[in-house]
C-alpha cells in the first residue's frame, strides 16, 4: 500500500529499520540518480533524500507529474530493465512498480492519484 512513513519506506526496499536514523533530506539527491531510479523530465520533486552509509545506500524521492499513471509506471518500468533490472507491476492495492537485480539493487516505485489531476509518485532506489 502507500509508503508513508521512514518505515514503510525502508521496507519497500527491504532495508533495515536501523536506515531510518541515517536518512537525510536533501533535494540535490534527486538531481543525481542511478540510471535505474532516473525520474522523467517535467516531474516536480517535492521530497528528496537517501543514505549513503554501509548497508543503506538509499535514494528517496517523491514526486508530482502530469503524466498519465500509464506512462509513468511504463518508464519506470523501462529504465529499470534498461538498467539490468527484473520489473514487475502490481495494481492492487496501488500501481506499483517493483524491480530487483542480481547485485541486490532494489527499486519500488508507487504511484497514485494526487490534487489537480496530477499523479504522486513515492520512488525508493536501494543498492547493496
């Protein structure tokens, strides 16, 4: 369901509570994603912020677009196969993108209506 909170956050990626205390918000994270988490261009970042400690490298980024739910999932999904990623989509309870790779990278992408027809989009890029 919708990530809310550090915790949900965490485990979306099935990264250890103990991140939560290394978390830091920082809009400059979002300018410098891995090619797997890039977001789309015209997306207006409304939350950022990651880890780079042992173990919790983390990227997080919330998002609005104007794009429809489809193409948004559909580019998410792209660049993470682009990037050597096994996707899936889910649609219940949400659109959901979730996608793993060999090394232990890992990417949940939610997206959901949001207030004057845009779409939020909760992204969450962790690597080993």
């Amino acid at each position: 369901g919708p990530m809310a909170g550090p915790a949900d956050l965490l485990a979306a990626v099935g990264a250890p509570a103990s991140c939560a205390a290394k978390l830091r918000e920082d809009f400059a994270l979002a300018a410098n994603l891995p090619a797997a988490a890039a977001i789309p261009g015209g997306a207006m970042v409304v939350q950022a912020g990651g880890a780079d400690a042992k173990g919790c490298g983390l990227r997080i980024v919330r998002y609005r677009s104007a794009a429809p739910r489809a193409d948004i999932l559909q580019y998410h999904i792209t660049r993470a196969v682009r990037a050597g990623l096994g996707a899936a989509l889910f649609a219940v309870p949400e659109d959901i993108v979730v996608a793993r790779g060999q090394s232990g990278e890992w990417l949940t992408v939610h997206v959901r209506p949001a207030a004057h027809g845009l779409n939020a989009v909760d992204l969450v890029y962790r690597v080993p």
